[in-house]
C-alpha cells in the first residue's frame, strides 16, 4: 500500500466520523435542550468539538502522507504525530467543558432542588444509547483501519470514538436514572457527566503520552526491541548485535544497529544477508521502515559510543 492510498483511507476515516459526529450533535442537542438534560447537552457540546479534532486529524493525514523529500528525509510522519496529540488536546477541551456543565446544575440543584427542573423524558434516554452504539460501531470500524495502516493516530482517533461509547453508556445510566427513580435521583445525571469528564480527561493523558514519546524521539517499545533483536539473531552470519536503536516517525519505523559478522564475508554476501534482514523485518513494519546496519568484521575491535543492548 502506498503513501498516497494511506493518506486517502485515513481521509476517508476522518470524514466518515466527523459526518456521524453532525449527525449526533443534532440528536443530542436537539433532544438535550428539549428534555433539559445536562449530560445530553454536554455530549452534543463534545460531539461538536470532536468536529475540531476530525479536522486535525484530516490535515495531519494529508500532510503526513506526502512523501520524503530532501528536507525531510525521514518523511512528514510528525505531522500525524501532532495530529495525534491535537486529538488529545480536544479531549482535555471536552473534558473540561463537560465538567464545567456538570458542576454548574449539581449546583443549581442543591440551590433550588431538584423539583425546579424539567423531568427528563424516555426519549433522551433513547439519544443516548443510539449515540452509544454509533460509536461503538464506529470505534470497531476506525480501529480496523488503523490495524491495517498502522497509524497512531488513527488508533487514538478511533480509541476516541470508543470513550464516546462508554462514555455515552454511563450517561445513559445517569439519565435512566432521572427517569425512572423519580425528582430525588434528578442528580445523578450532572454527577454521571462529572465522572465522564473525569474518564475522558484521563484518556487524553494517555493519547498524549504516545504523542510526546514520538515526539521527544523516546525509544520504541521493549518488545520492539526484542523482535528486532530476535531477528537478526535469526540470521547465523550475524555474530553479534550491539549499538541498537528504535523509534518511530510516525508511521515510519527507523532501526539503528550495529552487527558483527566473519572477517572474510564478501561485500556481496553482507549485502544478501542485510536484504535478508529487512525483508524479516517489513514482515511486522511493512515498507513504512528505515534500516541503517553498520557492519564490523570479527577480527576488528571496534569500540561503539553508542548503548550495548
């Protein structure tokens, strides 16, 4: 798969979810402002900054497609990376604002009790887990992409869709609530969206941690490295591996190693033995990959400034 049939399926992706996100939007609101309910209101309020983070998304796919240049030798991966953590700022934003809401009819309930508002009805009960499974949906959907692009932040844009989803089932739980158990449980539907607020916040946290490590250039994941390590232990010519480092460019995987190998092997026969090692290696990465091997012979003592692992 190209890079240019990549950038077009994660546009296809964001596109698909930002339409649904309109669409629910209108439901929730329509049905929150008609109903009175808080938590319907704050997730039409979320539905609708989601829209900022599906176009973040949708120009960090186009940019981070376009292909290597001599100005960016290791490709515009970062830009995704940056979409990436654009999604986990959204989170912060919606979070934030969803406890606001909440915390502002907790209070005016203690103020005036709970026989000043509206009861809610059945119906916003029915927004809230059509909404819920939409996203799981959509969730499942964007997830199955983002597996066969291997993209970040395709995988953080669908995992939003996911805390959409159970985000949307405890609403739905405080909503169920208000309805069903009568004026004195009309709190639990701010208090359901303050815990929300609280799992959505949470889960940008981690969204951006990913982002940062990609970001600050962190090395990549210990069973990265142990997959690499086990493949060029794979190959009996290589009789010793030191000086390896890993990270990722956004899609892009980028491996630096040094190898050992016997001090009378030709430059042809390294040369086999290296294709050898990353075509086991696009095996896992695909094509989105970037080897540089420094060869040693056996006989030589070569002392590397760089960690032994």
């Amino acid at each position: 798969m190209t890079e240019k049939d990549k950038e077009r399926y994660s546009r296809k992706v964001t596109m698909v979810g930002g339409l649904f996100n309109v669409v629910l939007a209108l439901l929730k609101g329509g049905v929150g402002i008609w109903s009175g309910s808080a938590a319907l209101v704050s997730g039409a309020v979320h539905s609708l900054s989601d829209l900022i983070g599906d176009g973040v998304v949708f120009v960090g796919a186009l940019l981070g497609g376009s292909r290597q240049d001599e100005r960016h030798p290791y490709g515009h991966g970062k830009y995704e990376t940056l979409a990436t953590l654009g999604v986990a700022v959204m989170l912060f934003v919606a979070g934030f604002g969803l406890a606001w809401e909440a915390v502002q009819q907790i209070l005016e309930i203690q103020e005036s009790g709970a026989s000043s508002l509206r009861p809610i009805p059945v119906i916003a009960l029915t927004a809230v887990l059509v909404t819920a499974v939409v996203k799981e949906l959509l969730y499942r959907w964007s997830e199955s992409w983002a597996s066969r692009l291997n993209s970040l932040m395709l995988r953080a844009y669908a995992l939003h869709h996911r805390i959409d989803a159970l985000g949307s089932l405890a609403v739905g739980a405080g909503v169920a609530g208000a309805i069903f158990l009568g004026p004195s449980a009309r709190i639990l539907d701010p208090v359901t969206a303050l815990i929300v607020s609280f799992f959505i916040f949470s889960q940008g946290v981690t969204i951006a941690k990913g982002a940062l490590a990609q970001l600050l250039d962190m090395s990549a994941a210990r069973e990265e490295l142990d997959f690499i390590r086990s493949a060029v232990q794979g190959i009996p010519e290589f009789q010793e591996l030191h000086a390896l480092r890993a990270r990722r460019v956004g899609n892009l995987m980028t491996i630096e190693m040094h190898v050992k190998v016997s001090g009378d092997m030709t430059v042809s026969m390294t040369e086999r033995l290296l294709t050898s090692l990353e075509d086991k290696l696009s095996e896992r990465y695909g094509r989105e990959l970037l080897v540089t091997v420094q060869v040693e012979p056996e006989d030589r003592d070569v002392e590397s400034t760089a960690s032994v692992f």
